[in-house]
C-alpha cells in the first residue's frame, strides 16, 4: 500500500485538475485569479492561527508568480464568494470517492452518527444557543474515515438525521447514543434497509414488548447497560459483538475532536450560511486526506498510530499545495518527495487501543460539567 501512495496521489491530483479546467471561468475583471485558487485560499484558511494575507503570501510564493501575476487577498476573497456550494460538494465526493475505490472498497459500512455545535458569527434562530451552528456527522467505523457533516437550520439531532439519511448506504449499520432514542427514527432506518444500534435506559428496556426490536443488557465494571437494534441474528450478533460494535461509536467523537483542535470548525468566522457550508466541505477534504495518510502509515500490528499534530504542519505547508497545484506547477508526489516527507512529518506514537475514559469537564459552561464534575471526579 505503501508503494503505491504515490501513484494514488498524482493521481488524485490530476482527476482534481481536471474538475478544476472544467469547472474554472473568469467571471468578474480580475482574470488572473481562477478557482483553483480561490479554493485553495479557502483550505488554507481552515488551519488555525492563520491570516488571509499569510494565506495569499503562500499561494503566491508556492506559484512562484511575479509582481505582476500575483494575486491579491481581495480577488481571492471576491473570488471564492462566486463560487456555488455545489462545486464544494462535488469536489468533496470526487476525491472522496477516489479513496473508497481504492483503499476501502470491500470494507464493510459501520456508520456511527451523532452531531457537534461550533461557533459561528452566523445567528442560527434566537436565544442563547443562536450563535451555536450544530451539525450531523457520520463517520466509518470500519474505515476510520469521516463520511460528511451537514450543518442543520434546527436544533434537533433526530430530525438532522432523518433528513441526511441519504448519506448513509443501503445494507449498512449505524450505531448512535441514547440521544437519538426515537421509534420513528428507528422505522425509517428500516424502512431504507439500514440496521442500527443505539444505548437506550433501563426504563425503555424494561417497559417495552415490543418483538419489533431485538434488546440486549450488558455489564461493564458490574454497570449495566442497554442496546436497542434491528439486528435479530443472534448467533451473528451475540451481545458480546454488540457491545464492541457499539463502543466503536467513539471514533466519531475522536474525530469531533481532532477537527475541533487542529482546524479552524470550532469556530468559523463566517457570517453567511453558504460560506459556513463551504467551510465544513474544506474541513471534511483535509479530514479525509489526514485519516487516509494516517490509515497508510500506521503499524496497528505493533499498535502504533501517526502522530496527527506534526502530520497536520507538513500538510499544510506542503501537501495541500503540492496537491491542487500539481500540473500547473510541475511539483508532482515522486518517490523522493514522500520519502523526505514520511522522514519530517510522519512520526508514529504507541497507543492503548479500546482504552476507556471518563468524559469530565471542569468548564460550567459544558454539558459534561454537570454530568462529571459535580459527581465528585475532581475531588483531590
């Protein structure tokens, strides 16, 4: 898989190119500045403690433009704002399918869903949660890859996920937590041939007969606790497979994390709703090439996973560029380079996988504050 990284690459970035030639024209009087640059300009924003300046001061200098052919950060905001969310979109699910066919084709689909709020300078509604943007997110657990992240107009995750739910494919699971507890979610599920396992409480398990659904208890640290599924095959899924399968819902909020830390989601400062959206689409394009670059090089063998925070500067500083301006500039993914690039950036950290940890917030402002911090688990 190693070996072929390279080949993968360019050719990934000439398929970009291409989408690029056939979506590019110069529609306002600045001719200098195309797309493909104000696309650019727009994943390089994502990445924290950046400004729109240093931002077109890398662009140029990667381009090696002159006085006269540079762009400036006006023309690449003007730019980037004619451009439709559509063409995010797409781009998205070209290089996102591009990965599926050639590393994750005959993997099975475990979808775990749940949603994330960030902070916008958009007003979603009124109230003290209107500047909260909140955002449905599904991501393979089987791949340990990010599917998509929709943002919502409403504050309900159930509802966010009944409207995304053609996102998810056909014949596949999705693990949700006990905040998506909804019989109408669940017949829907059905409806479009997609299993699910979701925690629900005691009261629920006890109370209900309904032989619809398939109810399993389990106990961990003499707790116990409670799935629903539409998983009847016991013998294929015994409560045991259950319980991991349902704990590999965490991957999702490890992924909410990383985005959280190492790109700008937590708080995009936008103000229009489609510059939001094109904001997620950027954040979802870098997620996946970091998981995919994260997924080649690791060793799970030897329990050694890529170190995220260095392999996020080196992708910035180079990978990104390298990647959307590849046959324009000449600077193709050669055997060299991705050797010198494993060397600087990709330094592999050992790991304890299926690790258990408490989820504690010292913050008041924070859900978990209540749920942990007043139970004592701060007590010296």
């Amino acid at each position: 898989m190693k070996k072929n990284i390279d080949i993968f690459l360019n050719q990934l970035s000439i398929d970009i190119n291409k989408y690029f030639d056939c979506n590019n024209s110069n529609v306002f009087r600045v001719k200098k500045t195309n797309n493909r640059d104000a696309f650019m300009y727009k994943l390089l924003l994502t990445r924290k403690s950046v400004t729109g300046q240093s931002v077109t001061d890398k662009i140029n200098f990667f381009k090696g433009t002159t006085i006269k052919s540079k762009v400036s950060r006006v023309s690449l905001i003007e730019r980037q704002q004619s451009i439709d969310v559509d063409f995010y979109k797409n781009l998205y699910k070209l290089i996102s399918n591009k990965i599926n066919k050639t590393f994750f084709h005959k993997q099975p689909k475990i979808y775990a869903g749940d949603g994330i709020y960030n902070n916008t300078y958009h007003k979603f509604g009124n109230g003290m949660m209107a500047s909260k943007a909140l955002s449905i997110g599904f991501f393979n657990c089987s791949t340990n890859m990010p599917v998509n992240l929709q943002l919502l107009n409403r504050k309900f995750e159930v509802d966010g996920l009944l409207k995304n739910m053609s996102l998810l494919s056909s014949k596949s699971i999705i693990i949700l937590d006990i905040g998506y507890t909804s019989y109408n979610l669940f017949d829907t599920l059905i409806e479009h041939n997609i299993d699910f396992i979701c925690r629900i409480t005691k009261p629920i398990y006890v109370a209900n007969t309904n032989k619809k659904y398939r109810y399993v208890k389990y106990e961990i640290n003499e707790k116990e606790y409670y799935l629903m599924t539409s998983l009847h095959n016991e013998n294929k899924y015994t409560s045991d497979i259950l319980k991991e399968l349902y704990h590999k819902r965490w991957t999702v909020e490890e992924y909410f994390k990383f985005i959280k830390l190492r790109t700008t989601y937590e708080t995009i400062k936008q103000h229009n709703t489609n510059e939001i959206i094109k904001s997620t689409y950027c954040i979802l394009i870098i997620s996946q090439l970091i998981y995919l670059l994260s997924h080649v090089f690791s060793k799970p063998q030897k329990d050694m996973i890529v170190n995220k925070s260095s392999l996020m500067e080196g992708f910035y500083d180079h990978f990104l560029l390298r990647l959307i301006y590849n046959d324009k500039c000449g600077k193709k993914f050669n055997k060299s380079y991705i050797r010198s690039f494993i060397i600087t950036y990709i330094n592999l950290i050992k790991t304890v996988l299926d690790v258990s940890r408490p989820r504690v917030s010292k913050n008041t402002n924070s859900k978990w504050y209540n749920k942990s911090y007043q139970k004592g688990n701060y007590k010296k």
